[in-house]
C-alpha cells in the first residue's frame, strides 16, 4: 500500500483530433499505473474541439467522449455536459483547473487558436503542456516570459511533444547536454515528409504516400506545411530558442520543401548507400549568430542519419562537452504523441 497522498490534476485539452484522442486513451488505460507510480489522477474537466465543449467540474467520462468522437460528433454533443458553440479559449476563461493540454491545428500565420489559448491559461495560472507549435514558434519568447521558463515562480510550460512527438529532443538539449557549447545540429524532424521521401524511392507516388501518412494520422491538418518545409522549420525554430537559446523566428530560417525532389536525385543517393532527407540545419557562424534552414539534401553512407527508416525520425546534436549524440525514434503515430505530452505533465507534477 502507497502511503503517498494522491493528487488530482483537474486538466482542460483542446483539440481532440489524431493527438486528443490518443491521448485520453492513454490517460484511460494507463490510469491505474499513474496512480500507483505516482499517486495522480488525471480529471478531465473540460474538452473542447471546433464543434464546442464539454464540461464537468466533477471529471468528464472519457470512455464517453471517445464514443462521441469515433462517431466523429463534436464533444458538444455530450447530452448533459455539451457547451455547443463553447470555444477552446472561452472553455479555458471559465472553468478552473490546474492544467492545459493543447492540441489544436497549428496555424503559423497567427499561431491561433493554441496562442491565446496558452496566454490564458498561463495567465490564470494553470500549467501548459503543448503539442501545437504555432503558438510556440509565433510567441516563443512572450510565452516563455510568462512562464517558468523565464520566470521562476510563474506557470510550467512544456512542449517536448511539438518537436518531433516521442523523439525526446527538447530534453536532450536542455537537460542532458546541459553546459555544452553546441555546433551543428542536424535533423529529420517532420515524419511525413520522410515518409513520401522514402516511399518515392521505393517507386511509390507522392499521393500514394501522403494518403498513407494522413491515414497514420502524421500528417498535419493543413499537409502542404509538412511538405513544404514549414513543419520543419517550426520545429528547428523552437529548438532554436528553447535549446540553442538563440532568438530565432521563422523568418530567418531559409526553406525549401521536398516537392521538387525527383525520383533520378532519390536513385541516385541510393546507389551510394545514402539517402535524400528533408534536413533541418542549424549551423553557428560566429559569436551569437547562427544560420538556419531547411532543404532536401542527399547524404552519403557515412551519414548518422543515412540508413533512417521510413517510419523514423532523428537528430544529430554536436557538443564540446558530450560528443556527438544521435536520436532516432521510431514511433510514429500520434499515440506518440500524447505518451511525450503525459511526460511533460509527469516533469510538471513529479512524484
Ligand atoms: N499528428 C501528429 O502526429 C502530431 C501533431 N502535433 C500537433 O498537434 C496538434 C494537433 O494535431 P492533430 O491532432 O494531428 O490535428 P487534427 O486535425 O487531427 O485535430 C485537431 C483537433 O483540434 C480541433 N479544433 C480545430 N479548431 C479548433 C478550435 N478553434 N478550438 C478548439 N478545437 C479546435 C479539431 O476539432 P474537430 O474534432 O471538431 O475537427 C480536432 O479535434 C497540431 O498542432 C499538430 O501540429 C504534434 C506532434 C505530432
Ligand atoms: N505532421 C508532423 C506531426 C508531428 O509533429 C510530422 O509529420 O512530423
């Protein structure tokens, strides 16, 4: 018997789409371990996607909010606790709680809906756990002012899952290689991307294998951001800032999607044991300054990154202190995702 007190973590999630969903599932299959490892109980108090809301103050029913979205209804439509028309940043204005974990589309025009979303929450005091990168990439220094980030004392905020799902690199760059002078930093951030790369090469059409990343539930709800370069880049901007510690926008990162990739370039860094990979880059050029971008590049068999699989992703970070160091991670589903959202929430509220 565990003589540790419970504690109760009364959560709001917006977005319940290929990351929400899995998520809750995650937090209802694994309920028990949370409360035997930990002593927590996560209590979802209000839900939200673009139909509404749903509310409770006393814990929403999650097996029922699934049923209501493989029925592909809107979370609104829950007979008793539904709020239609209740919008994910009216949902985290009115009901208290203690914690947000968002997921809406990413949107790096505005980094709405998620930006003002997490402006309030952290406003209001409540810790945030993103996996939405618009408000991160758009808002990175105001929300990290307005946190603990910047700001002993103020809210947590964590965002492991908005860089590359499970693939643990915002904690390896800002805990394991903690001190170290960082040089180049290379990396296959964006899962569908190379998925099509890797299926193009095979002999596989571009839609062919879009289609297969959409049905994998990868890709982003607006796909030309993960093949264009945009998702990317996003990524490399918020390692910019969280782990490089550079100021860094979208703007000064140089993109170039994998589109024009054809199929005599993908042959021929096959025939020397390499590969094609949509490379995030982030090179230091002197003092402060780093460059930044993301293109197709052709790497040879020498590479880290050379033998990637097609369901994999990876990063090569290079430090004075620590070496070369090389993620590759091989979980790609969404289901992924929530599990890195859960570790954050665990760092937040540690046992
Ligand atoms: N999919 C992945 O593998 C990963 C995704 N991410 C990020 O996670 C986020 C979610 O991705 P994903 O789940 O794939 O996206 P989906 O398109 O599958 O789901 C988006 C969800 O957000 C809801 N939504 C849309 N607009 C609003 C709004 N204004 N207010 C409240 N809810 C809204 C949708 O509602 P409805 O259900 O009614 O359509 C849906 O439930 C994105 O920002 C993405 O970049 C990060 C890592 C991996
Ligand atoms: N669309 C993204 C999802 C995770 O961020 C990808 O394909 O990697």
């Amino acid at each position: 018997m565990n003589p540790r007190a419970v504690r109760t973590v009364r959560f709001l999630l917006t977005g319940l789409g290929n990351v929400g969903v899995p998520l809750l599932e995650i937090i209802q299959s694994r309920a028990s371990l949370l409360m035997e490892r930990y002593r927590l109980e996560l209590l979802p108090v209000g839900l939200a996607d673009s139909g509404g809301a749903a509310v409770s103050p006393n814990g929403l029913d999650i097996g029922a909010v699934l049923a209501v979205k493989r029925a592909r209804h809107s979370v609104a439509s829950l007979p008793v606790e539904g709020r239609p028309g209740l919008s994910g940043r009216d949902l985290v204005r009115e009901v208290k709680a203690d914690l947000l974990l968002e997921a809406t589309p990413t949107s790096f025009q505005d980094g709405q809906p998620g930006l003002d979303i997490t402006r309030d929450a952290l406003s209001r005091g409540m810790a945030a756990v993103l996996a939405s990168k618009g408000p991160l990439v758009l808002g990175f220094q105001e929300l990290a002012g307005m946190s603990d980030l910047e700001s002993p004392g103020r809210p947590p905020l964590r965002f492991s899952a908005a860089v590359g799902a499970s693939m643990p690199l915002v904690n390896v760059g800002r805990r394991d290689l903690a001190l170290g002078k960082l040089g180049r930093f290379e990396g296959v951030l964006n899962s569908t991307s190379h998925l099509l790369l890797c299926r193009m090469a095979e002999g596989r059409t571009y839609e062919a294998a879009l289609a297969e990343a959409q049905a994998l539930g990868i890709a982003e709800t607006d796909p030309t951001l993960d093949v264009d370069g945009w998702d990317t880049a996003g990524k490399l901007v918020i390692l910019a800032n969280a782990v490089m510690r550079v100021p860094t926008m979208l703007k000064d990162v140089a993109v170039t999607g994998m589109r024009g990739v054809t199929r005599a370039e993908l042959d021929a860094a096959k025939a020397k044991g390499g590969q094609v990979l949509l490379l995030a880059r982030g090179e230091p050029v002197g003092g402060e300054q780093w460059e930044w971008s993301v293109r197709p590049t052709a790497v040879d068999s020498a590479h880290p990154l050379a033998r990637l699989g097609a369901m994999e992703m990876g990063a090569v970070f290079r430090s004075d202190l620590h070496g070369v160091n090389t993620v590759i991670n091989g979980e790609q589903g969404a289901r992924g995702t929530g599990a890195a959202m859960l570790k954050d929430v665990l760092e937040i509220f540690p046992d």
